[in-house]
C-alpha cells in the first residue's frame, strides 16, 4: 500500500496540514463536519496507485490546520481561498476538487469562483446548488421555528461546543452512527422538540458499524479533544455572510465535468430530493450521478471501495 506522508502547508495566511499520497495529476479532497482528512484514509492510497497525487487537507479550524478566533474567517470566501492557494504552494497551476459534506459546497464553489484552476470537480453526499433567494439560515429560523434543526442550533456560539465537548469521543461516535446507512430512524439532526441538544435521542450503539473501527473513532476523538468543535460549527455561522458576500453564485453554474456520488440512506438528499434535479440543471457536463445503496451520509468511509471506483473512472475519463 501507498504510504500517506503528512506536511504543514502555508496558504492564505494559514498553516495547513495536508495528508498526501502518490504523484501525478493533482487531486485535492476537502473533507466536512465533524470529519478531518482521516475521512479520506481509503482513497489517498487508491488514488496514488491510479496514478494520481492524492492530497487531503485538515480543513481551517479542524486537525492540525490553524482555527483562528473570528467567526468570519470561516466564510466560503475564505475557505475557497484556503484552497487556491494550497495549489499554489504545491507548485501546482490546476487540480481535481472532491468533496464530501460541507466540502461538497467547498469543491462546488471553488470551480465556479476559480474556473482556470479545477478542471473538473467531484461531489459527495451535499449535490451543486447555486445561491438562493433568501439567507439561508434565515430562511431555516422560518421553517423550523417551533422544531429543532442542527443549523439553527449551531447559530450560538459556544452551545453546542459545550455540548459536543463535553465528551468528544461519544459524541463522534454518536453522530457518526446517526448519519450512517446501519442506524435506526431515530431523532437526529431535524424534528426533535425545539431546546433540545444535538445528541438529544441519538442512539448510542452497542457495537461500531463494520466501516468504522474503535481505531478510527478514536482517532476522530482525539483530533477534536485538541482542536475543539468551535471552527468547524464556525462554517454554518458563516451561511448568511456567504450569501451577503457572494451575489455572483446567484445562477452560477458549473462548467467543468462534474461527478456526484451519494448513499442511498443519506439524509441530506432525502430531506430535499428535488437538490438532485437541481444540480443537473445548473451543471452543464455532469458525467455520472452514482447512488451506493444502503450507504448513510459517510460517502466514503461507508463505501470505500465503490467510491474510489467511480473516482477513478470519472478522473481516467477527463
């Protein structure tokens, strides 16, 4: 196997740290909340061995990577940024972007805000969706008024870090079940009682899902006992400036051939199905929508070896 090498990267007046494997054609894979570049541990080793330089980045605020204090300096503006100057550092004019969750939107809106340096994207879990109407999270407030939805909890700062600090290890291991194709519908992420917590009705479950390790969750913990939940939350605080900030993603579209790949049993998609149809009206060369069934939210981590296939394949057809 591929031996994945780790570094610290200046970019965008950050230290990063960036988890690479491989040489070739550039591949950055931008990972979401609560997650880290570990999210990508099984793709790093079978992109470099398709002959690719697989680079996966602890984004702002998360791992090793710098989390400054200010709010702001989580917005998409920011972010985005992040990442155009990883390429730069890396001596590198284009890349492919992937990602996965709040990465999705991340490798969606670096295509379109930097068109001469992706020359494709990869979507998981989260499906393109241009700027909308309204502020985002103003619009949540309206529509979850009297329920509990994660996005508007995550609007206080310091709650919900009380809450998910208090003992990172269950919480990782709570949310990451929830969000799985293996959990029961229980109470999660949206309908819960309004002041309820995000792990309020959780399950807890007595044994790990097949894809994820004691090794892994452990991992997962000790990252976020040192780092701390405070800048990745800082990400949904920002949906509002994003959509103050950049009025030019209002209609955008993406032109440069374009992959999504999503489970089955992934909440995001299943809470707003019409995201799909969204996306392919607004991607003018999307090569493949690839459904994994049974897969939850954890695209890659659920299934690993069905996502670096269809991967490989969309990178091998560029």
């Amino acid at each position: 196997m591929t031996d994945i090498t780790h570094r610290t990267i200046k970019t965008n007046g950050i230290n990063m740290h960036i988890a690479e494997a491989g040489e070739g054609p550039l591949v950055l894979l931008i990972h979401g909340w609560p997650e880290s570049w570990y999210s990508w541990r099984h793709q790093l080793p079978a992109l470099a061995a398709a002959g690719y330089h697989a680079v996966a980045p602890d984004v702002r605020g998360y791992g090793s990577t710098d989390a400054p204090q200010p709010i702001e300096a989580y917005s998409m503006k920011q972010m985005t940024a992040d990442y155009a100057g990883l390429l730069a550092a890396l001596g590198e004019q284009t890349a492919v972007i992937a990602g996965h969750d709040w990465g999705a939107p991340m490798a969606w809106n670096s295509a379109v805000l930097y068109p001469d340096r992706y020359r494709a994207v990869a979507g998981l879990s989260v499906p393109y969706s241009p700027r909308p109407a309204a502020p985002p999270v103003q619009t949540m407030r309206q529509i979850f008024k009297d329920t509990f939805f994660y996005i508007v909890y995550f609007q206080d700062p310091g709650i919900a870090e009380a809450e998910l600090e208090a003992d990172t290890r269950r919480s990782m291991r709570l949310i990451l079940y929830a969000a799985s194709g293996d959990a029961p519908i229980a109470p999660g992420f949206a309908g819960k009682p309004k002041g309820s917590g995000l792990l309020d009705g959780m399950t807890d479950p007595a044994e790990l899902p097949r894809w994820l390790t004691e090794e892994d969750l452990d991992y997962f913990a000790s990252e976020f006992k040192r780092a701390g939940f405070r800048g990745g939350i800082n990400r949904y605080r920002n949906m509002d400036r994003d959509w103050e900030e950049l009025p030019q993603l209002a209609g955008a579209r993406v032109t440069q051939p374009a992959l999504f790949i999503y489970g089955s049993k992934d909440g995001v998609v299943a809470m707003n199905p019409a995201s799909i149809e969204t996306m392919k009206q607004h991607c003018d060369d999307l090569r493949n929508i690839v459904t994994l069934p049974g897969a939850g939210h954890w695209t890659q981590q659920e299934r690993p070896d069905e996502t670096n296939a269809a991967l490989i394949e969309f990178l091998k057809g560029l």
